[in-house]
C-alpha cells in the first residue's frame, strides 16, 4: 500500500516529547573546556541516566501492583512484560483541526518523519484515530480523512517499542552503588531477586503457585530498589591543603626563576 501523507505542523503538541541532548566531541573542545571537566560531566551524565533508569523500573512496578490482575496467569504475564527486554509505552498525539500529521505510514507503521519535536518516531505504530482503534493503513487514512473533512481535531493513539528498564539494571545499580556513601544493597543481590521474581512468574504462569506470593516477590524487588532512589551522592573528598613554599624552595626560585 501506499504511504499516506500525514503531517504534524508546529501547533500540534504530544504527550510524549523525546529527550534532548547535547553532544560533546573533539580534540579542539576537549582542550577548551578542559579534559577532567568534560571527563565529570559525561560520568555526571552517565550516573543521572542510571539513576532515571532505575526510577522507572520502579514506576513499572508500582503501575504494574496497582492494576494487579487477581488471575495468577495474567499477574504472571503482567511480571514478564514488565521485567523484559522489551515494554510496550502507549501516548496520544494531538493534531489541532486544519493540520496534516507530518508522518509517512505503511501499514499502520510510520516509515517517515517530517516534525521528531512533537514526539513521533520511525517504527511508532498507530492503534487508533479519535478513539477508534484501526486494524489496517485503509482504516487509519479513512478515520484522518473524516476528522480532516469535518475540520476536526486528530488524536492519534500511538503504541512505541522501548528498552525496557531491566536490560541494564545491574550496569545502573553498580553506578550508583559506586557513588553513593549510603547502605544500599548489593547490585547482585537485587538482581537475584530480579531473577527470583521472574522464575516465580514462569512457575506461577505454568499453575505453580498464587497471585499473592508474585506480588510479595514483587514488593520486594520495588523496596531494594527505593533503596539505591533514595540513596545520596557521595560526599566530596576535601580540598588538598594548599602547599607552602619553604626556605629552600625561594632559594630554588631565586636561581630558576
């Protein structure tokens, strides 16, 4: 099927906005800026994405015990989902009456971007125009044609593939383990609960074991987590007392200087 000219001007806004960022390279920058500074703020960087990382394991967790299916097969699936390498992020993007989408679609898969600032990526699927879920590129063009012809509003649902938050746990808990000065576990050791809560959703999925006991496991891979959230920076190391110049050094200076 063809591509269907979506497209998504700058009065548009979305739920989602992707992240900025500022790229530091060269040799030239490195010596303006000084190599230990930029040394700092690429481990600055790296510790805030690792922190962020972690945060969002627990909000998965949290979302995931407050919609707690009660059927232990469905609670078992709910935990794989969640702890995989792969979680499903679903958002809306608002398209105001007047306005084309900006996006190339094939299938219900946009192939094209025309306007990244207002959230949309190549591979983001459409699952549904104005709350009515399509099954087929036909069904998306004809619900945006309806929507453009009555000088509607759009709302496009959007379902996105992401990495999910447990791929690099453990590369992130090391992180902040290293920097802090605060009793947080050990980053295998939350990691073993990982893996336990993840072989007990297998065996409850295959009829072993309740709802009641995943959630426990659950529970307790959140609170080793809030842990290393909570945890502080470490303090700074003090100042090196500034040297003084002895007797000897003057007479040093007065013949080298």
């Amino acid at each position: 099927a063809g591509a269907a000219p979506f497209a998504l001007q700058s009065g548009a806004s979305a739920v989602m906005l992707p992240t900025r960022r500022i790229v530091l390279a060269g040799p030239a920058l490195g010596w303006l800026l000084g190599g230990t500074s930029v040394q700092a703020k690429s481990n600055e960087d790296s510790l805030s994405k690792a922190r962020a990382n972690i945060d969002v394991a627990i909000n998965l967790i949290r979302d995931l015990r407050a919609k707690w299916p009660q059927d232990p097969v469905k609670a078992a699936e709910a935990v794989s989902s969640a702890t995989g390498s792969v979680v499903l992020n679903n958002f809306d993007v608002l398209v105001p009456a007047g306005q084309s989408l900006g996006v190339d679609i094939e299938g219900l898969g946009i192939t094209n971007v025309n306007n990244e600032a207002m959230g949309w990526r190549s591979g983001d699927k459409v699952v549904a125009i104005n709350g009515e879920d399509v099954a087929k590129e036909e069904e998306a063009v004809k619900a945006v044609k309806e929507a453009r012809d009555a000088n509607k509003p759009i709302k496009v649902s959007i379902q996105r593939l992401l990495q999910g938050p447990f791929v690099l746990l453990e590369r992130d808990l090391r992180e902040v383990y290293q920097d802090t000065d605060a009793y947080v576990p050990e980053s295998e050791d939350v990691m073993k609960k990982v893996g336990s809560l993840r072989s007990k959703a297998s065996l409850v999925a295959d009829g072993v074991g309740t709802s009641d006991e995943l959630l426990k496991k659950l529970d307790s891979v959140e609170t080793l987590l809030e842990a290393y959230v909570k945890a502080g920076k470490a303090a700074a190391a003090p100042a090196a007392p500034k040297k003084t110049r002895s007797a000897a050094d003057e007479d040093v200076g007065a013949l080298f200087g």
